[in-house]
C-alpha cells in the first residue's frame, strides 16, 4: 500500500519534485563578476555549495528557495587579503591575542567570505592558529606565514633572527598548501637585510608571493622594491610616516621608481590599518594612474574603530575618489584571488565555491576618513545585504532570503 501511495504522488507531482534543482535562486540581480566579464542583470542558482548555474530568467520553480536581488548587486564574495584574525587570550598581542579580532564577527556582515592573515602566526604557532581559529570559523581564513617563528608575538620575538628559520617556514609552506598562501616580513626593526632575505628565499622555495609590510623603515622603500619579485605584494601602500619615504613625493608626484615596480608586476596593496592610509598620498596616486591592485583592509581591534571601519567602507572611499563600482569590485574579488594564487575563489562561474555578497548602494551625504583624521565627502555607501558561504546564507541584513512572518 505504502509503495502504491508513493508511486501515485510522484506521478501527481513530478514537475515540482524534478524541477527544484537548485537550492537558492538570485533572481532579478546586477551581477558584476570580472573574472567572467559578466555586468548586467541575470540570475545565479546555487545547488549543494556550489554555482550551478549563471543565466537570464531562471525560472523560481526550479529553486528551493529564491531570493529577491532587485536593485541590488551580487557579486563574488569579497577578499581581504590584509587581516590580523589569530584572536586570543594574550592582552595587547597579535599572536594568539587580544589585538586581533575574530573573523566571523566582522567579516561576514560587511560581505567578505575569505581573509588572509597578514603574518600574525609563523612557523612555530601556526598549528595552534589553524585549530583555535581557522577550523572554528565560517569565513574562510588563509595565511601569509610569518618569517619569524612565533609571528607577531611581541617586539622581542620579531627581532628574533635566530628564529628567523627559512628552512622550517618552507616546510611549513609545504605542508598546508590550501591555507598557507604566502610568506611575510614586517616589523622587524634591525639593519641586516637577513630576515628580508630570508622570507623571499622561502617564498621563491614554495613558489607563492612574499608580502611585504612597510614597517620597515631602515630599509628604503626603492631598496625594498628593487628585491622584490613580480607578483609579490606591498601593503601599506599610501602610508606617511616620517620613518619611512612615501609613494608620492612633496611635489604630490608618484615617484618614478614606484611606477616603475608597478610596471614590473610588484602589487600594491591599501592595508589601510589605522595608520596605513593617508588622502594626501591615494588621492594623488589615484588621480596620476597609480591605483592599488588590492584592498586589504589590515582588519585588528584598532583598525575597525578608526578610520577603516570595514572592508565595504574601504571600498566605497575608494568610489568617492572617483573609482568605479566595477573597479572596485575587481580589486576586492578577482584582483585579490589573483594575488594569492587561489584561482579558484573570487569568480561566480559554475561549478565554483558559492561565496555570493549581494550589495545595496547607499546614496546619501557621507564622510570617509583617513589615517590622519581627515574626511572625504561622497554621497554613495555600499552596504552588505546578503553574504552566503559556500552555499549558506551567513548575513542576511534585511531579511531577504527569511521567510515573511505573518499573523
């Protein structure tokens, strides 16, 4: 009986059964997608994690559920590839402490599915950051290792050289291919040129990008750029501080060997941090061509209570200078997945991880402000409304894709 019962019901209903094929819709969106080229109104079908299906008027029958995206944007999910997120108990540390901050927090609501930690962790603690951290959280979490074997564990240890271990970076490196995506040397305060050294042979030993953070003022900026390879990355990129020559020069001209680094494939990156980003260097560098290729916000305690504030805020400062959406979009997705080497994120093609950000523009009167305490007025604002991971809606601002409540 049971068997007649069933047999009947599906041949009552197989258009409803077989047609929903796909777990979520989003329907009636702008998708921007510039690794596939795609800028204009069609929808995304999501199945089992992954994007099923790219395509004018997807029917909603097909889908389990369909979300709304009219007047909206949908894009990939965003990259951040400048975060201190190894969050832990230790006060006034990086490494394991309180200085860092945990990624699910704040990531996910301001759009970004994937972060890179800058160097918080080296080859010493990183065991401990992949199981307190990366293996508990939603949004996905690679790393640029630090050269120095305990991170950013205080002045002492980042001074360390003897800890300074090229040989068991690289193994390091090795072994954790999938998160591991770099190498980085920062804050180090010394004169020898061995630790910088030291990090490029371990990035040229396991072939990924090494990253550079400015706060390293005994070495020139030109000194710096000329070791570095194509493809390996500066952060801080419009900073100004008096240790340290800055991109643009006192007659507000980007320097020529900047430009020149630039040509050569070296990558720029905002690392806005709460003292990296300065007007009075982007909007000069901006407006003679000199753009930053990615927008690493430099996420930490001091950093999203300041002039920073969120990976959108960055974005949309940026729009106020005078950047495209579409630009802006490539730098916080394509651009930034290009840069680590993970092709396989930053794109909506089928077959892809589902990381989908769905933005609202926000037009208004706003202030964007910089490292110095100075604003910057604009009257757009992008706003996360939607932020699924891996096929999961994680951040839902307005309930879009909720079930309407009624009496």
């Amino acid at each position: 009986m049971y068997t007649v019962a069933l047999g009947l019901s599906l041949l009552l209903f197989p258009a409803s059964i077989s047609a929903q094929q796909y777990d979520l819709l989003l329907k009636n969106g702008h998708v921007i997608d510039p690794k596939n080229g795609i800028n204009s109104k069609i929808d995304v079908a999501i199945k089992e994690g992954k994007i099923a299906r790219v395509a004018k008027d997807i029917s909603s029958s097909q889908a389990a559920k369909t979300v709304d995206a009219t007047d909206l944007y949908i894009t990939p999910g965003l990259i951040d590839i400048h975060t201190h997120v190894f969050v832990g108990s230790k006060p006034n540390t990086f490494a394991d402490g309180s200085s860092s901050v945990s990624p699910d927090d704040f990531t996910l609501r301001s759009g970004v599915t994937t972060v890179v930690d800058a160097g918080t962790s080296g080859w010493r603690n990183f065991p401990v950051f992949k199981e307190n951290v990366i293996e508990q959280s939603k949004t996905r979490i690679l790393v640029f290792l630090n050269i120095a074997g305990t991170g950013m564990s205080g002045k002492a240890t980042q001074e360390n050289m003897e800890d300074m271990d090229s040989d068991q970076a690289i193994q390091t490196l090795k072994k954790y291919p999938d998160i591991i995506v770099g190498i980085k040397i920062g804050h180090f305060e010394g004169k020898e040129w061995t630790p910088f050294d030291r990090a490029l042979e371990a990035g040229k030993k396991a072939n990924v990008p090494l990253l550079v953070e400015c706060h390293l003022p005994q070495y020139s900026l030109e000194e710096q750029l000329n070791r570095m390879r194509p493809g390996d990355i500066i952060t801080h990129s419009y900073e100004k501080v008096s240790e340290r020559m800055p991109v643009v020069d006192e007659q507000g001209k980007v320097r020529p060997f900047v430009l020149a680094a630039q040509k050569k494939g070296i990558l720029f990156d905002v690392g806005h941090g709460g003292a990296g980003f300065w007007f009075e260097q982007a909007v000069p560098a901006w407006e003679q061509g000199f753009a930053p290729n990615s927008f690493g916000t430099d996420l930490h305690r001091f950093s999203m209570n300041a002039g920073m504030k969120s990976m959108l805020n960055v974005m949309s400062k940026y729009m106020a200078m005078g950047m495209s959406l579409d630009d802006a979009i490539l730098r916080a997705t394509w651009n930034a997945a290009k840069s680590i080497k993970r092709e396989d994120l930053g794109h909506l093609s089928e077959g892809a991880v589902a990381d989908v950000t769905i933005l609202s523009m926000q037009q208004g009167k706003f202030g964007f402000i910089d490292a110095g305490g100075n604003r910057l007025d604009g009257n757009r604002k992008l706003e996360a409304e939607l932020t699924i991971r891996a096929g999961k809606v994680v951040w839902d601002l307005n309930g879009i894709a909720a079930q309407k409540w009624t009496k």
